[in-house]
C-alpha cells in the first residue's frame, strides 16, 4: 500500500514532528510513504498514480478544497482523504466534506488516532475489495450510499448488508431509536432484485391491535363495521417486494400467531374473506426493544423470533461509533446550511469534543435537530461549545411529579384496591412525560401495546397523550 503525505512546510521542527508521527506507525506496517510539500506536487503525484490514502494538512489546501477535490475526481482518484488540522477551529469549507474524506484529525491527537485510522483505513480496502463485485452502491472513504461514517462498526454493517440484499433471508434490524433501522431497511431492499417492486414499511407501535391486524391482512367489504369497501393488506402490497414491519417488539401475542402463518406457508385471507392467497414478500423487522427478555416475560413467541432473526444487523448507538459523529456533524452542517439558508463558517474542537462525549439517545436525528437548533440560536457563523449546551433541550418535570410523598399521604387511612395504583401511577407518568407513550412505556417496563390497552381499561385516554412513532 502506498500513502501520500502532504506536509505544508511551516517551521522546519513542526514540519518534522508531523512527518515522524505520520511515516513511523504507517512505515511499521512496511507501507511505502511518499512527502509532498505543495499543492501541485500532490496533483501531479496523484495524477501518476493511486495512493491508499492521502495524508495532507488543511492549511495546505483550505483556500483551494474544492477545486482540489474536483481536480482529484477529474483525475479518476477516489482515494480516502485524512484531514490533519492545527487550529483550534475546523474552517467554513469542511462544513461540506466530499465523500472522500475519511477522518479529520488533529494535530495533537495524532498519535493516539494514527493507528486506529490505519486500522480503519485496512478495514476499508478489505471490504470494498471484497464487495466491489456484489454492491451497486460502492462504499466510499465517507461511507455507503447515503450512509455517513466509516466506524469499524459501521463498516461491518455495510458489509452485511451489501451480503444479505440479494438473499431473501429474513432480516431482524436491531438498535436504538434514531440509529437509522429504516434506511438499512430501505438500503437492502434497493440493493435487491426485489428493487423494482413495492417496498412497503408499517410501524408497528404506532397503529392500535384492531386496527393493525386489517393493515396487514386487508379487509373485505363489510368485513366490519365501516369497512364500506375491499381493501388490499401491506402484505399483499407487498408482493414480490419487500415488507418492512418496524417496532415489531410491540406486535400483539395473536397478531404475532398469524404473522408466523404467513411466513411458514406464505398464505394470507382478508379479514372477512373466504378464500387465501399466496404472497411472495421479503420480510425486513427491527425493534429497539429485547425481543429475548420480552420472549421470558411471555410477551413475544420464541418460534417467531427464530424465524426473524435469521440475519441479524446490530446497529451501534452514536455513542460507539467514533469519529463518525465529527463527519456527520459536517455532514449535517452542510445539508442545514443549504436548506435553511443560514451560514456556519467554522466550527470549534470544543464544539466537537462536547458533541462526542453527549450521550444522544436519540442518535443520529437528535444530533441533527441539536445542530439544526444550534444554527438557528448561533448569533454569528461560529459555532462552539456554549452555543450547543444552550440549544439542547432539557425538559422541566411538572409540578406534580416533584411532590413526594407516601401512599398513606395520598390515601390516608383507606386501603385502594391495585388496580387504582396501577391506574393513578399509568396517570402520574403521562403527565410527567407529557403524554409520551414511548417514554412512559419505558419507565413502567411495559410494552406501549400493554399501555394503550391500560389506557383504554383504566379510560386514561386524553387529548395531550400522543402516539411515539420513533
């Protein structure tokens, strides 16, 4: 493997320390290491001959990124680029990084993040060796298709689901809420020979159980009061496509029964209807929830689980995917910018430091609206650290829930039957979480399917309780 370095030649001792940090560990490896000291030294390198990776600092091409990006393209060169930085700031232009940039580094971390970049850097060309053949939508330096980040982690993922799109194996998509299980969904359906059909999605928490059986299976007319006509179910609009069934963890115990039919003989019968038919469908589920645990408590089948998870993908929480958050914080900064018409010119280590040591449980769409707030709260084009603590929203407890007090407080002498506990508590946390089923499902260790039913028996239902789609 070759690298190229580009070195701007400040202070002879400074241009020495980065070569030594840069050449030893990549040296190690018995890697061949070239130097170039300008600009047009590295283009006229690059024009001879494809590196393994490009080394260069920012200062050297800050004032020309993008014409020396064009120039590369032009050249045919797709190499990863690693962006070493001195300054405290990341300047305006890196606010859009090309899908050639694999890491921005700086200076000072240098020898701590060398041989991981080199490690990832191996990862990489492993992969996309190996999947060139298989993959209409090649990995680059920045990521896979619309995927941003090139995280070991998230390597391995691209690497499944570039192997498991042209199988029709079930797939079971596991992680947290905004870690992107529908566009993994999305991808290895596109990725599929089933592309040119339907890819249907349905969340499955977000649609009660009576209803949720007859979007599934459709209904024929007067099947049930109000059903004023027929209507096909997401699995048969989903034949010879893809069916995605996101939150599946919150399917009801009977619906789960029939969904296990269909995928043991592939038959479905419209509620109301009298005859089956066959449907051909690739099944895609996720769930952010513990599908084992769920299985010991009795609320989900073991022998469907075994059928879903055939294939399964983890996906990491941002927390553990590294530097993928400075990429896709420029990633995002630039698709703000270009939407809402507001202008960053630079960002701080600060800001970036802070950003990854935040435990955003919302992942990757949190840290896009803390961005997206950040922006519009930011009173010039700099964003830092302050700007981003002040645009993260922390969500005041009611009144109510700051009162504490024993059940002999509340109840006096009288001894309530539990059903009013459990009623008043299922109460006492919709008001603490504004209505949040999600939120409130998991502080009470229940299924939101659970909770709705609870919320219907004990006639909890109000106007502010909303329905978590997430």
């Amino acid at each position: 493997m070759k690298h190229l370095l580009g070195i701007l030649p400040a202070s002879a001792r400074n241009k020495s320390r980065l070569l030594d940090e840069l050449q030893v560990p990549l040296k190690k490896k018995a890697w061949e290491v070239v130097h170039a000291s300008n600009l047009n030294a590295i283009l006229s390198y690059c024009a001879i001959e494809e590196y393994s990776a490009l080394w260069i600092e920012w200062e050297m091409v800050r004032k020309n990124y993008l014409k020396f990006i064009q120039r590369l393209i032009k050249l045919k060169r797709r190499m990863p680029l690693i962006l070493i930085v001195d300054g405290e700031n990341l300047d305006g232009l890196l606010i859009a990084p090309s899908n050639l940039v694999f890491a921005v580094v700086h200076t000072r971390q240098l020898s701590s993040k060398v041989p991981e970049i080199i490690a990832r850097l191996e990862l990489f060309k492993q992969i996309q060796d190996e999947l060139r053949p298989l993959a209409n939508k090649p990995i680059n330096p920045l990521g896979f298709g619309s995927f941003v980040g090139n995280s070991a982690n998230m390597l391995e993922i691209y690497r499944n689901i570039v192997r498991v799109a042209d199988t029709d194996f079930a797939v079971l998509i596991l992680g947290d809420s905004g870690s992107g299980k529908e566009f993994v969904a999305r991808t290895i359906h596109d990725m599929s020979n089933r592309k040119t059909h339907r890819y249907v999605s349905l969340n499955c928490a977000a649609i009660p159980d009576n209803l949720l059986e007859s979007e599934l299976f459709g209904y024929e007319k007067g099947a049930f009061t109000g059903a004023a006509g027929a209507k096909a179910g997401k699995f048969e609009l989903a034949h010879k496509g893809t069916i995605f069934l996101d939150e599946i963890g919150d399917m009801s115990i009977d619906l789960q029964a029939k969904l296990l039919r269909v995928l043991e003989d592939g038959t479905i019968e419209r509620l109301g209807g009298t005859s089956s038919m066959t449907v051909d469908m690739r099944l895609i589920a996720a769930t952010n929830q513990d599908l084992t645990g769920l299985i010991s408590e009795g609320k989900f089948r073991a022998d469907l689980y075994y059928r879903l998870n055939v294939i399964p993908i983890n996906l990491p929480p941002l927390k553990n995917r590294g530097d993928d958050i400075l990429l896709l914080t420029l990633y995002f900064l630039g698709k703000i910018q270009d939407k809402c018409n507001l202008e960053v010119h630079n960002l701080s280590w600060d800001l970036v430091r802070e950003l990854q040591s935040m435990p955003l449980t919302g992942n990757v769409r949190e840290l896009e609206n803390l961005l997206t707030r950040s922006i519009f709260h930011a009173r010039d084009a700099h964003l830092d650290r302050s700007v981003v603590q002040s645009a993260q929203i922390v969500q005041p407890k009611p009144e109510s829930a700051r009162k504490t007090g024993t059940l002999a407080d509340v109840f006096g002498e009288e001894v309530p039957p539990l059903w009013k506990l459990e009623a008043l508590n299922i109460e006492h946390a919709l008001q603490v979480f504004e209505g949040n089923i999600s939120k409130v499902a998991a502080e009470l260790e229940i299924s939101r399917t659970a909770l709705y039913r609870k919320i219907k028996k004990y006639g909890l239902q109000t106007d502010d309780a909303i329905i978590d789609e997430s």
